[in-house]
C-alpha cells in the first residue's frame, strides 16, 4: 500500500490582508479619537455649538467603528488557520469595512435628525471657545488621517482585473477620520460665521451638509464591501477573459463557471472544462497564471465522446498518446 505525503498537496487558505503597520496605526488613532471625543461632547454641552456637539457624537462612533477595524485585524491573525472557515478569514475585513459603513449611515442620519431640529429652535453658542476647540478637533483628525494614509489605503473603485487591492478594513477607518476631519472643518465655518456675521443658522446648516456628504461616502464603501460579502464583486471582464484564455485551447468549452472573491484582493474560481482531448489539470491551471489574485482554482474536466470538433489532435495529445507508459 502507497503512504502519501498529503502536506505535498496541501495549500494554505491566509487570503486574508497582512497589514501590521496599519492594524498598529488604527490602535493609535482609537486613543486619539477617543480622547478627542470626550473633549468636543463636553465643550459641545457647555458651549451650545450643535456642530461642536455633532462632531464629539461623531468621533464617539468612530472611536466605536475604528474599534471594530482593530477587533477584525485581531479575528482575522488568529483564526487564519482555522479549518472551519473554508477558504480562511479574508472577508473578516471586509465585513469590518462594510460594519463601520453602516455605523457611518447612523451617524449621518443623528447628525442630520438634529441639525434639523437646532434650525428650527436656535440655541445661544459661546463662539470663542467653541472655535478653539474644533480647531483642536481638526487638528487631531489631520493627524490620524496621517496615521493612517499609505497603509493599503486606495480611494479608487474596486477592480480585480486592474490590479487594483483594498484593505477594505483600513479604508473604513481612514474614511471614518477624513469624515471626522471634514466635519470639524464646517464645525469651524458655521461657528466663525455665527460669530462674524452673526448667522447662527449656519450651525445647523452645516451640520445638515456634513450629514449628506457622510451618507454619500459611506453608501460608497457599503456598495464595494457588499459586493465581496455577496461573492459578486468580479467584474464581466475578468470572467470573460478567463473563459476566452481557456476555450483558446484546442476545442475546451467551459460549461460552468464561478469566480468570487474570498477577500479584499484573492480570488477563487470553480471550472467545468468538457473537451475531447483533455489534458492534465495543472495545465489548465498554468493557462490561468497571469491572472492576479486568482489563487484558488479548482479544474472539473468532463471528456466528451462525441465527434470531435477539431480535424485532429493537438501536439500536446500526440506526444501523450506516444509516450511510453
């Protein structure tokens, strides 16, 4: 009886995204968002500013999205080998992302609620210290955006084909702090306006904007994170390119074909091959090697007994029909 080696023929499934650097920069713009928080929600009472109040109840969910980026960085390390997630913990970011979309949603929608009640009932503002500290805010924000910037952070749509990979987890949080920065900038517009020219309607006003833009940001990352959960975000060009490369080879027709992500920058596919001269499958595998990210390919070959299409055989079936046994 043969004893194989199965290691041999084994492949791990880590598709999901190694980023030490940005997992250790979102802990530290936790603790800043976090103390930043605390700071604009009391000033925001004491003060009367609605846009001063919002942005501390904004970076108060941040702190909790950016808080759930960081626990998606931790799950993902530690069950990467864990056999009861079939083709591993590569989405765990991804869901990460596509959370903190939906708490940005929320936040939108507060921000937005209550703006429009402070226009319709204006409340006293203390514009100088209100000012000072959402000036801090922004400053606060600039430097977590910093921290976070560069670290697989793209803004661009997402196309496998184009070589174009998201750390989907990372982008939610580098969003979450670019909204918390915007915010304290009409923060700091609608108080010095308030205190210039006395348009205290500005305050609410501006709260109302950063509501719609917030909700348009996050229904961007919503719609590019869904699609990786719902296992459709390969794009019609991918998938026609790999049936043009593999039906390019003598009379192969695929008669099945899944190609999904199983993270924010691998992919997966599944291929139903009928021919008549069929060949092994790490041929067929080795047709789809300039694919990038197509790391998991598992190749069903069906034979076909039928009258060839093709006048004869290839050179490749030649040489095994003549190769000693």
């Amino acid at each position: 009886m043969h004893i194989y080696n199965l290691h041999e023929w084994r492949h791990t499934h880590h598709f999901s995204i190694n980023n030490s650097e940005g997992e250790k920069n979102t802990r530290r713009v936790i603790f800043l968002t976090f103390s930043m928080m605390v700071v604009e929600i009391a000033a925001g009472l004491a003060y009367g500013s609605m846009a001063l109040l919002a942005d501390g109840w904004h970076m108060g969910t941040h702190a909790a999205a950016l808080g759930i980026s960081a626990f998606a960085y931790w799950y993902a390390r530690r069950h990467a080998s864990d056999p009861r997630y079939s083709f591993g913990t590569g989405k765990v970011g991804v869901l990460g992302g596509f959370a903190s979309a939906v708490v940005l949603v929320l936040v939108a929608l507060l921000m937005g609620v209550e703006s429009v009640k402070r226009l319709a009932s204006p409340q006293p503002i203390q514009f100088d210290e209100a000012i000072v500290v959402a000036i801090l805010g922004l400053v606060v924000n600039i430097v977590s955006a910093l921290f976070l910037k560069g670290n697989g952070v793209r803004a661009h749509k997402h196309d496998f084909d184009k070589n174009h990979h998201h750390d989907y987890n990372l982008r939610a949080a580098y969003l979450h702090v670019v909204a918390d920065a915007f915010t304290s900038f009409l923060a700091i517009v609608a108080l010095l306006s308030g205190r210039t020219f006395g348009w205290i309607w500005m305050d609410p006003i501006m709260g109302i904007v950063g509501a719609v833009i917030i909700a348009r940001w996050s229904y961007g990352l919503l719609r590019d994170t869904s699609k990786i959960l719902l296992d459709s975000g390969v794009d019609r060009k991918t998938m026609a390119k790999i049936r043009s490369v593999i039906e390019s080879d003598s009379d192969s027709r695929i008669s099945d074909l899944h190609v999904w992500p199983v993270g924010s920058q691998h992919l997966a596919a599944i291929i139903s091959i009928v021919t008549h001269y069929p060949k092994p499958v790490e041929y067929y595998k080795g047709l789809l090697v300039g694919f990038e990210g197509l790391e998991h390919v598992t190749v069903e070959i069906n034979g076909c007994s039928s009258e060839p299409c093709l006048a004869g055989q290839t050179g490749y079936q030649r040489e095994l029909r003549t190769r000693p046994a």
